[in-house]
C-alpha cells in the first residue's frame, strides 16, 4: 500500500472494546487494545464524536492532510506490535502488526483525523 494515502476506517465498540472491520484487508473485529484504545476515548471526547460506540469514521495518513487534528510519532517496536505517542495529550498506544497491512513498514508518524459517521 503507498504510505501516501489516506485510509479510511470504522472503529466501533464491540463488548466493551473498541474494534473494527476492513474487509479489503481481511480483519474482522481487530482490537484496539495496549493503549490504543485510551487514546481513542481521549480523541472521541476531544472532537465530540456524536454516538461514537456505534461506529465512527478514522481517516489516517503516514503523512499531513487538511482535517488531521491527531499527531502520532513512533516510539519504538514493542511485542510484534509498535508503539506510538500522542503528544498533545502525553499518551502512549500499542498499535499490533495489523498496522502492517496498510504499510510497508510502520511509518515515523501518523496523523489521524476523526468524523461522525453518516
């Protein structure tokens, strides 16, 4: 996949976690969890997601476009899975390998950008 497109995914909450679906990629109900999942909570509250358990839109991007209020840097490997900080809120999330399937390798930065959905 080229590290210069944006993708587009639907995060909602499935018993209790926060999941998600992408069928271009072959996951079902993948898990946010090591602290991914704390910054997801964090970034609903902050962009006032409406009904954000019921699924929400999460564009993101190895690099910068119009709309990212989120700003991720890598931290380092940890667990098959990599490690990233959200500066502005001074939070770190385990991303797993299934990062991997929309990269090359896991980039330095990733900006993300939150949306209703509907």
């Amino acid at each position: 996949m080229s590290q210069n497109s944006i993708t587009v995914i639907k995060p909602y909450k499935w018993e209790g976690m926060w999941v998600f679906d992408d069928d271009r990629v072959g996951l079902v109900k993948e898990p946010f969890v090591g602290g991914a999942d704390t910054l997801i909570d964090l970034a609903v509250e902050k962009m006032e997601i409406e009904n954000a358990n019921d699924g929400f839109l999460m564009l993101f991007s190895a690099t910068p476009f119009p709309g990212a209020e989120v700003h991720l840097k890598w931290v380092r490997e940890d667990m098959g899975g990599n490690v990233y900080i959200w500066l502005d809120a001074d939070r770190e999330g385990w991303l797993c390998p299934a990062l991997l399937k929309y990269f090359d390798k896991a980039p330095s930065e990733l900006y993300v950008q939150l949306k209703n959905a509907g």
